[in-house]
C-alpha cells in the first residue's frame, strides 16, 4: 500500500519545466541618441507560473552579461519592455529572461550603438553676472557659440525669440545686437550626422545706459526698505532692497535708480541697480547687477560701467507722480493732519533722518493725530486717486 501512495504522488507532479523557450524577435533601433528608448520585442513559448515575469537585461559595454543591469519588465507571453537605461557607449546587447522557472533567452540582440551629443550655447558678452549669468547692453554686439566640439558634419540651428539682428552667423557660432532692453530668450539646437539633437536654452539681460523710469515707480525720499519692482532713490533718500535670491523668480528682480545724495543698501539681496555719481552703494555680497555712472567705484564682482548714465524721466512727468501735482485737500493744525479726496488716501510721516513715525490709510477723509510728535519739522508723503506728494511741515503743539 505504501509503494502505491508514492507512486500516485510522483505521477500527480505538473509537466512546468520542459519546453519553455524565449526568443527576442526584433528591437525598435539598433543606433539610438542618449535619452531615448527603445523597445525590445519577445516571444515565449511553453509553461511559466503565473506570478512569472519577464526582464530585459543590458549589457556591458562589450556585449557581457557578466555585470549587465535590469531595465524593465512584462508579463506576457508575446509582449515588448521599453528600455530606458541607455548610455553614451557602444555594442551593446540585450537579452530576456524569465523568474519562474530562470531561464534565458534563447537568442539576444545584435550590437546597439549609443550616440550623445551635447551642444551648450555659449554667450560671450563684454560683462558677465554672477547672479544674472549674462548681461548686456542695448547695441552691444553679442557672440553667442557652442561650447562643445561636436561630431563632423553636425548642423546648428539658432533661436532667437524677441527682437533681434543678426550681424554674423558661422554654423556654431553667431553675433546677435539687441536694440531694447529686457529678457531675451533663445536657443541653439545641434543635430549630429546620425538625427541626434540636443537643444540647450539661453537668456540674455539687456540694459540700457538711458533706462527709463516708469510710471508704476516707488519714490524713495527718506529711509525705507521693501520689494518693489521699480524704486526711483532721490537726494537724502535711504532705501534697502529686501528681495532674495530666488532663481526661478530671476526675471522679476527689483529696478533701483538712484539720484545723487541718495542711498542704496541691503545685505546679499539681488537687483538692477542704477546708480548715478555721488549716490552711496552699501550694499554687501555678489549677487547683484550695478551699473553706475563712473569707474571709481569699488569694483564688486558685478560691476558693469554706463560712461554716459543717464535717467529718462519721460514717463513719470505728467503721470500722477511728479511731487509738484497736488494730491487732495490737505488741512494742518497743531495736533492733526486731515487730508480729503474720492477714494483710498495713504499718508506716512518722516523725521528729518527718514525714519518712518506714523501712518494710516483710509478711504475719502484721513485724519492722522500728530500729538505723539514732539514740536519740529517732518515730511509727510500722501498718496490719493493715483497721485503723490510729498510736503513739508511744522509741528507746534
């Protein structure tokens, strides 16, 4: 009886482990570029479990599987796996294999050749920044070229996206003038003899040694601190820009113009700063673009010279700006400042160092109690229906 029961049991062991083959039909491309995929095609034959599955595995750079890498998997028994592991080399191969039962593939690829170029648009200007990377003037004459020898017979393609001229163009490398200021933005695409291409972006910061004021602009007389867009520094005004470093948000660095007498400072806050003879740059750290009207300066890092800097001013005259426009119906008296006008009215008051005393904003009447002042001279700074003034009075309790 005991001879029996083994018997039943050997003949009852499932047929799983004769006849499995797996054979890889095709491969999507033999030459590839670096970055790219490809997908390696198979076919399995015979029984696998069910929980089986199925790996591409990638050699060496000879063609060994002695220390290959895995690089994707499926389950099916006619399927594809998408390989991405790819790098610049050649003659490598590929080869299937399966985890219930282990086996290989009966055949593996030919020979795959992996191709990486890799163009870098160089651009050479008469001043770099550290923080901008690259700065240049309105007019200036830029050369732009790649950095990297590339293959023989590789085609360059420049891009430039806002307004432009070209003066010079020699396949890697080209002269480009810009006749605005602002962020240009471009890029150069190199394409080898075998398709592959590798676009790499670029941006250049144009200035101008006349920058115009705008209209939006912050007027600095006394001393503050802050992140505006524009800031516009007059005689015996202190501003510190606060702005930090922030990469992605490079495009939107303040705007400083600064008039003689006046004071631009701030730690390592980043900036464009223009700053006339006989204003004050105390501001510490690198990572900052500075034009200014003379070489006698300290030299900071960022340094960029504008012989002949001057301010255009054709914006904010007329615009709501201009000091001289009266802002609303202003009434003094020894306790109480009372400023009317339609609409939101912000007031704030300055002793004769430009420290900052008192404010308030309030809509159609303000009135601000001044009787924490001690008797003196102050300026007071309105702003109402889009205009600005700035006045001067006496505090006599």
């Amino acid at each position: 009886m005991k001879r029996l029961i083994i018997l039943a049991a050997i003949l009852t062991i499932p047929i799983c482990s004769i006849g499995q083959t797996i054979h890889i039909s095709r491969v999507s491309k033999y030459q590839i570029c670096s970055g790219e995929t490809i997908k390696v095609y198979y076919a399995a034959s015979g029984s696998f479990a069910p929980d089986n599955i199925f790996y591409a595995q990638l050699s060496d750079e000879n063609g060994s599987f002695k220390a290959s890498q895995n690089d994707g998997q499926a389950s099916g028994m006619s399927d594809s796996i998408v390989m991405s592991k790819l790098y610049y080399g050649r003659h490598y191969r590929i080869r299937i294999f399966s985890t219930d039962p282990f086996m290989v593939s009966d055949t593996s690829s030919p020979g795959i050749d992996v191709y990486w170029p890799q163009p870098q648009a160089k651009t050479t200007l008469q001043k770099r920044s550290s923080f901008f990377k690259w700065v240049g003037f309105v007019g200036d004459s830029i050369t732009c070229f790649d950095g990297i020898p590339e293959i023989p017979g590789s085609k360059y393609h420049w891009k430039f996206d806002q307004d432009y001229h070209i003066d010079a163009i020699q396949d890697s490398s080209v002269i480009v003038t810009y006749p605005t200021t602002g962020w240009k933005t471009g890029a150069l695409t190199v394409t080898d003899p075998m398709g592959c291409d590798s676009t790499d972006p670029f941006r250049i910061l144009i200035l101008s040694c006349n920058p115009i004021i705008p209209d939006s602009v912050h007027i600095v007389i006394g001393k503050e601190s802050g992140i505006y867009p524009f800031v516009w520094v007059k005689a015996g005004g202190n501003y510190t820009n606060q702005f930090s470093y922030d990469y992605y948000s490079i495009s939107s660095t303040p705007t400083v113009f600064v008039e003689p007498g006046g004071t631009l400072s701030g730690g390592n806050a980043a900036g464009i700063y223009y700053l006339k003879d006989n204003s004050t740059f105390t501001i510490t750290g690198g990572e900052i673009a500075v034009i200014i009207l003379n070489k006698k300066w300290v030299n900071y890092y960022d340094t960029i010279y504008c012989p002949d800097l001057q301010f255009d001013y054709s914006q904010v005259t007329g615009n709501g700006i201009e000091e001289k426009e009266p802002v609303s119906h202003i009434e003094t008296s020894h306790n109480h400042l009372r400023v009317m006008n339609d609409g939101v009215i912000s007031v704030a008051i300055y002793d004769l160092l430009g420290i900052k005393l008192l404010s308030k904003k309030e809509n159609d009447i303000l009135d601000l109690d001044l009787t924490s002042l001690s008797n003196g001279v102050y300026f007071v700074i309105m702003t109402a229906s889009g205009h600005r003034e700035i006045r001067k009075i006496a505090v006599i309790h």
